[in-house]
C-alpha cells in the first residue's frame, strides 16, 4: 500500500500528510517486525466487518503482549478517519500497530508507548479476466510455520515466510502460494485461505492446520451452510488438491477469486459453487452494510 502524495494517513491519533508522516527508527516494528496489523475492505466508505477485524487485531496484540492505543474504540476511529479525509469509497485499509520505539535489543523492550498508523487507498480489484478464467496457484516450496514456532494466527509484521512463498508464486507466473504445514496438509496461501469443492462439498483446512481464521474465511463458510451446502473443515492433502472439481481464495481485497490453474494443471472452466457463493458474498456485503445493488 503506497498512498499518494497528497494523501493523509492517521499516525499516533491523529490525521497528518502522508509525506510528512514519520515513524522513529527505532521503532520495533521495523528493527524486529514488533507488532500485528489487518488489511481489510471498504464498500462506499463502509468497512465490512470492521468489528471481527478489530477482534482478531486485539487477539493478535494480546498474543504479543501488545496494546492497542485507544482500544478497539482507537482502531475503529483510526479506520474510519482515513476513509473520510481521503473521501475513499472502495478502498482497502490497513491498519498497523508496533511495540514502538525502544532499545535495539531484543532482550530489551520498548516503553508502553505503541505506534498505530492506519493508511486507506482506492482499491485495485482482481481484473474481471481473473474472475472469469481464474488465477494460477503453485504448491510452496516453503512451508508454512509451524503453530509451536510462530503461529500463523497471529497477524504479524513478520512476514518473511508469505514473502518466500510469493516470490515463488511470482517465479512460476502464478498469483499465489499454497503452503503446506510441515505434516503436508494443505495450509493457506500466502495472502489468502484457500477452498476446494469435490462432489459439491465445501472443503476448507481447519485453524488446527496453522492457518490464520480469515474474516472472509468465515463468511463464506456461514454462507455457503445457509445455502444448503456441506462444508467440511479438516486435514487435506496436495491430492485433494489435485483432484478438486473446483478452487478458490478468500481474502477481504479479493472476496472470492477463482483458481484455473494449478502448476501446469488446468482446472474446469465450469465453476458453478464458486459462482454461486461469489453472488452470494457480494449480497451478503451490501446487506450488512445497507448497499444497493
């Protein structure tokens, strides 16, 4: 996320240019990747599912022993100032919180003075190709960290091990990584939560994989059992995978994008449960927040 020049992003309280934005040197987030942050998407100025965002934000302080300035009440206001003073309607917002600035030592830690900075900018969708013919996926080679070693479900500054995965994906000509947690079940991709469909059964790795519990994730899984379909949540394998009728990604800047191409291996064109749950999020979305279609 790169705003422009003559955009204002919210620093530490308050609104302020963002070239005249600064962040200490000495802030943890940077020396040690000290600190959590979500991403997430904005319909006509309207965050949707701000408050599950800002849940998993404060679990993944509290994980890190991390507070939020402000609270969850803080985040919200920091998300919905930038949206306002940037007049953004699509938009897509991160939020990011820091241990803040301290001794460049880790055994040292920071004074209980975090940083939040919260920027928004014009969301770029997935072209409508994408949507129409799918996106191309790769098996990581790197595999996603182990929960006993850093768990996926805290949303960290670190991000070295999606960074290796979509460097792979970038090489191979794909959009993204699909990793694999050390036992060889399918993970998530490196942006993303991935889904299969085998039979008309929803499949999906379940949080006890080492994945992180996608707010979009989420919504399509509640969806998709009030349509009537089975969802199955649990343990797959790079054969599930190959063998899948139907694959997609979930993320909140994506919705629901379909994948066409495995490696070399192409998928059906034909993507009915797909289609049928991407209409469905996007009227669950304008429902929520009271949009018309």
């Amino acid at each position: 996320m790169n705003p422009g020049a003559r955009s204002r992003v919210w620093l530490n309280g308050r609104l302020v240019p963002a070239f005249r934005a600064r962040v200490s040197v000495f802030d943890r987030g940077f020396l040690f990747g000290d600190g959590v942050y979500e991403t997430m998407r904005a319909y006509a100025g309207r965050p949707f599912r701000l408050a599950q965002h800002l849940d998993r934000l404060g679990a993944s302080a509290w994980r890190l022993d991390l507070r939020l300035p402000g609270g969850r009440r803080g985040a919200a206001r920091a998300v919905r100032s930038v949206l306002a003073a940037n007049r953004l309607g699509d938009a897509r917002v991160r939020v990011t919180v820091t241990r803040g600035a301290g001794p460049a030592e880790l055994g040292k830690t920071a004074p209980a003075r975090p940083t939040m900075l919260a920027v928004a900018v014009p969301y770029s969708p997935p072209s409508p190709r994408e949507y129409r013919e799918g996106v191309g996926v790769i098996l990581a080679r790197t595999r996603r960290n182990p929960r006993e070693a850093l768990d996926p479900a805290i949303k960290s500054n670190n991000l070295i091990n999606n960074m290796l995965a979509k460097m792979e994906a970038a090489r191979a000509g794909a959009r993204d990584a699909i990793f694999l947690n050390i036992a060889g079940h399918l993970a998530e991709g490196s942006t993303s939560n991935v889904f299969l469909v085998d039979g008309g059964v929803l499949m999906t790795p379940a949080l006890s994989c080492g994945i992180l519990p996608g707010v979009t994730r989420a919504a399509v899984i509640g969806l998709a059992r009030r349509m009537g379909m089975v969802v199955r949540e649990g343990r797959f394998t790079p054969h599930d995978l190959a063998r899948a009728d139907e694959v997609f990604l979930t993320a909140s800047t994506v919705e629901l994008l379909p994948v066409g191409r495995i490696g070399r291996r192409r998928l059906p064109a034909a993507r009915p449960v797909t289609a049928r749950l991407l209409a469905g999020y996007r009227a669950l979305v304008a429902r929520e927040l009271g949009l018309r279609r």
